[in-house]
C-alpha cells in the first residue's frame, strides 16, 4: 500500500495513529461542540452531527468564542476528545485547544493536509518529529 | 522559548506550586503557537467560575475552588492552593443573576455554588465585573496596551476600535496570565500581524444596530480569522453599534481584528490599515450580501409565535437600555412572552437610578445582570422559540438552546415581545 507523507510543524509532542476525520471548515469550541459526546454540534457546519471522539482530526482552524479550549478541555476529561489535531491556520483558540487535550498535535505542512487526507484514511501523527503519514482507505 | 529571570524563577517553582503550574502552561502554550517570548500584562479578564455543568460537577465532588482553578484554569490534574492573582484581573460573565437566579430557573444547589465560586475569585484578588463587556464598566484599554482576555467579542473590540493588543485567550491562559502577569508575545500583541488582509467595500449605508450586526455577522464568514479592513463608511458608528458589530464577526468567523478607514485608531488610510500592502481578496457589502447575512441569521426560525425575547448580547450599554426603554414606555409585555433584558450589575445602578429598571418592570421585563442565556445555559421555562437583536445571540441560541431564533431590529424584538408574535422583515 501507497503510504503518503507530510511534513509539519509541533504543536504538541506524542505519537498515535487512528482514523482521520476531515472538514474543509473551521470548528467552533464553544457552542459549536458537544463536549460529553464529542459531537459537532454546530448548525451549517458539514459535520453537524458527526463524532470526532478517538479520530484524528484533520481542519482548517479554530473560529469563534473564546471558550474553545474549555469545551475541548472538558471533552478529554470526558474521554470524547479527537486522538490527534492536524490544521492549518494557528489561533490562540486552537493552540491552547490542542495543549490542554494533551494530544499529538501539528501545523504548518509542505502540503495541505485538507487536499492530501481523506475522511476514513488511517493517519499516524509523529508529533515529535512533525511527521505524518497516510494510508488511503481500501 | 527565551525566557527572562523572573519567568524561569516561576517555572522553577519559586513562587510556589500554582505560578509553577500557570508558567509550566503558559511555555507548553507558547511553544505550541511557535511565540519566542513572553509580554508582561497588567490587564486581565477571564472567567473562572463554575457554570458549565462539567465543571460544576467538579467543584461539586472536590468541594473546593481551588481543585476547579488547578483543573480548568492550569491544566492541572493535582490540586494546588491558589495563590492571590500578579494582574490585575476582571471577571467576565458569570452562570447566572444572583438576583434572579429563581426566575431564570437555575436550582438552589447550582445557587449556592456559584456564591462558592464569587467567594473564590474575591479571595484571590479578581474584580467582580461579571460582563462580556468589561470596556463598558471602566476596564478600557489604552491604544497599545498588551493585555490577556477571554471573550471574542471584547477582544475584538479592544484590538479594533481602542487599538490595545491582545489574542482571543482562553480560561486556562487567561487565568495563567493573572498569575504571573505574562502571556505568550505572539499574533495581534505584534505590528506586522494586525494589519489588514481582506478589503470590504461597503456599498450599504450601514445604519442601524442590526445593518452593523448584518456586516460584523457576513464578513466574518467570509474572511473567517483575518482581518478586515471595512472602505465605505460614512458616518462614524456608536460603541454600541462596533459593540455588535464585532461580536457577530467573532461568532461567524474567528475575526479578532479589524479595521474601518476614516475611524479606528490603527487605520487613519487604507494605506496604514494595509501597512503599503495590497489586500489578499477584495469583497463587498452590498444588498445582495446584507440579505444573506439576514437570512442565515433567521435560518433557524420557523414559527412566529415568541417565547422568548432576549436582548443585551452583549451586555446592553446604558444607551441602549434608554432605547429600549422609549419603546416599551406605557406597554405591556404579552402573557405568554418573557423579556429578558441584559446588562452590566454597575449599569443597572444607573439603570436603577435613572428609572429604566421601573419601566422595564412594569411594562412586564426584567433588566437582568452578570450572565447570559446561551453561556449559562438559563431561559424562560419552556421556550422553543425566542427573538434577539444579537448576531451572535442568534447564532448561537439554535445550536445551544436548541431554540427557533429570530433576530431582527430592536424595535422589532420589541412588537414581538408586546404582541408576541415575530413580524420583522428585511427592508
């Protein structure tokens, strides 16, 4: 199998690997997630209703209310958190979003995770060494 | 990151266990944004209570504040004293009124914790301001203070119309920051980051509240977390007009700075709003673009009967709670709607003062302080369908009230809270 790789930046150090979950759009925290479930809850958005709980997720950013980090915060005390963030845009919001998730996090790629990952592709975040890599789904 | 003797004293514990924990957080924080250094501030606002049920639960089980703050606000899973805060420190909207706690159907045991939790802050220092709009109540930043805040709508306030630096903060950097008076020297506290990126031609003549909230509310969308440069304007707008107009673009978008040549501080021309550059995308606010803002802002609402009438998001300034109070004047607000109006707890003594508080009471409304439906989680008993003047309120109460939200002028949130009945249309 084809494995493809990308180049990034650490935001937060660890390695895992797991399913990647994918949106082309930015993820409200506060008010845009449901913390217990893990749940995107927020309306218009293309993973309305979609779990992101143990997924890899991958995004453009965070937007919205500075409660994000809170309700992400919350989320991995919950055990709904994703297993892993890789984005594009750095915030504040996202940056201390991925800190206190205590997950394998990381930004600024060769290429743009958005165009190279698919929702379903099996994805291992080497945040330590700023490497991930792609396995297509069958 | 490099750090100055005094941060590496705190990190090395020094100071004592908790300022350990808030740098330990604030080197993972910075490092993960890629900051270099830190900046000392002196001008905080954070929300450190209890009002989410989670953490509710917390404080519950603990007993103690100071497990909540190690948590929530250090990231810390052992619980340490806290200590009295370095920064100067405010707090930001809270879980409920404690003068209306009943009405807004909160229970007693929630009541009771979070007088807990106002004990808590007042022990470690903070100033009880209990608003989204701290800028409204005296905390009002001069042009290039560095400061640490939570709450998007103030934080774009500050940036974009008083000209102070600061990020969007979160509880857990925020509260690190007050503290140890620092926070990571990155994003708008830096010149180059907070010039323009996206131009805005205003064709509409941008009047009323709701037009500002109509432009804040579609530019926000459309440029997600850059920054705006909005061309066009011809009258300078009220506080509370830029008020709502940034709070809807924090909430559409992640906009934490803009720009409006001819009237903030940081844009004199579009040539110093772009700093020489040329804008990455030019977009327009016309009529076309107006009306889509207005309906996205209605696509939740289906039935005209109102339950629910919610203004103050955020936090009416007393000129706005005057207005309101011209439309409501020897009126009587309809049987089966409730108006909730609200606003700062140091306006309300001027609101009370003044006579506004009788007006609204007797015409059937209630001036409400220190909170706000979609953060705490509070509204009328049994509503399904509510009617706002807020961008923001109205983006958010579908998602997390689960409310059919209209939203529309003042004056037609106004009519449906006397009629009960939405009639407000785009004109």
């Amino acid at each position: 199998m084809k494995k493809i790789i990308l180049h990034g930046r650490k935001v937060v150090g660890g390695c895992v690997e797991g399913e990647a979950l994918v949106t082309k759009q930015t993820i409200t925290g506060w008010g845009g997630i449901n913390p217990m479930e893990g749940v995107i809850i927020e309306r218009r958005h293309e993973l309305r209703g979609q779990s992101f709980k143990g997924k890899v997720l991958v995004f453009p950013g965070a937007k919205g209310a500075s409660g994000w980090s809170t309700r992400f915060h919350v989320a991995r005390l919950a055990g709904a958190a994703p297993k892993a963030l890789i984005f594009n845009e750095m915030t504040t919001k996202v940056a201390l979003g991925a800190v206190v998730m205590h997950v394998p996090a990381i930004t600024d790629f060769d290429q743009d995770p958005l165009a190279v990952i698919t929702t379903g592709d099996w994805v291992k975040v080497d945040a330590d060494n700023g490497i991930v890599e792609i396995t297509r789904k069958e | 990151m490099k750090l100055t003797d005094d941060e590496k004293a705190m990190l090395d514990g020094k100071e004592g266990p908790a300022r350990q924990r808030a740098m330990d957080l604030l080197v993972r924080y910075g490092e993960a944004l890629g900051a270099e250094r830190f900046i000392d501030t002196d001008n905080v606002c954070v929300a450190i209570g209890a009002s989410g049920p989670f953490i509710r639960d917390l404080a519950d089980k603990t007993g103690s504040f100071d497990a909540v703050f190690s948590e929530f606000a250090l990231d810390s899973s052992d619980v340490v004293q806290i200590p009295e805060v370095k920064a100067c420190t405010y707090h930001l909207i809270q879980g409920l009124d404690p003068d209306h706690w009943e009405i807004e159907g909160v229970d007693r045991s929630v009541y009771e914790l979070h007088m807990k939790s106002i004990a808590f802050a007042k022990r470690i220092g903070v100033q009880l301001m209990n608003t989204c709009t701290p800028y409204l109540v005296g905390n009002v930043p001069v042009r290039g203070e560095h400061c640490a805040w939570m709450e998007s709508s103030a934080v774009i306030y500050a940036n974009s119309v008083l000209g102070a630096r600061m990020n969007c903060e979160g509880r857990e950097s925020g509260a690190a920051a007050s503290l140890t008076g620092k926070i990571p020297y990155w994003g708008y506290h830096l010149d180059q980051n907070r010039l323009g990126t996206h131009l805005v031609e205003v064709e509409y003549d941008v009047e009323s509240i709701m037009d500002w909230n109509l432009l804040g509310y579609y530019v926000g969308e459309m440029v997600q977390e850059r920054v705006p440069v909005l061309h066009g304007i011809r009258r300078t707008p009220t506080l509370s007009r830029l008020k709502h107009c940034g709070a809807a673009a924090a909430s559409s978008g992640g906009v934490e700075m803009y720009h409006i040549v001819g009237i903030t501080p940081e844009a004199r021309s579009l040539d110093e709003a772009f700093g020489g550059k040329k804008p990455q995308a030019t977009l327009k606010f016309g009529k076309k673009e107006r009306q889509m803002a207005y309906e996205n802002l209605n696509s939740s609402a289906r039935e005209r009967a109102v339950d629910f009438v919610m203004l103050g998001c955020p936090h009416y300034s007393i000129e706005q709670v005057w207005d309101v109070c011209k439309m409501l004047k020897g009126r009587r607000v309809n049987s089966n709607t409730s108006l909730w109006i609200f606003t700062p707890r140091a306006l309300k003594e001027i609101a009370d003062q003044n006579g506004y508080t009788e007006i609204i009471t007797n015409a059937g409304g209630i001036l409400m302080t220190d909170t706000c439906p979609v953060l705490a989680h509070v509204m009328p008993k049994g509503t399904r369908v509510a009617a706002t003047d807020s961008g923001k309120q109205a983006h958010y109460m579908p998602s997390i009230l689960g409310l059919q939200t209209w939203f529309g002028t003042t004056q037609n949130c106004i009519e449906a809270a006397v009629s009960g009945q939405w009639k407000g249309e785009l004109k």
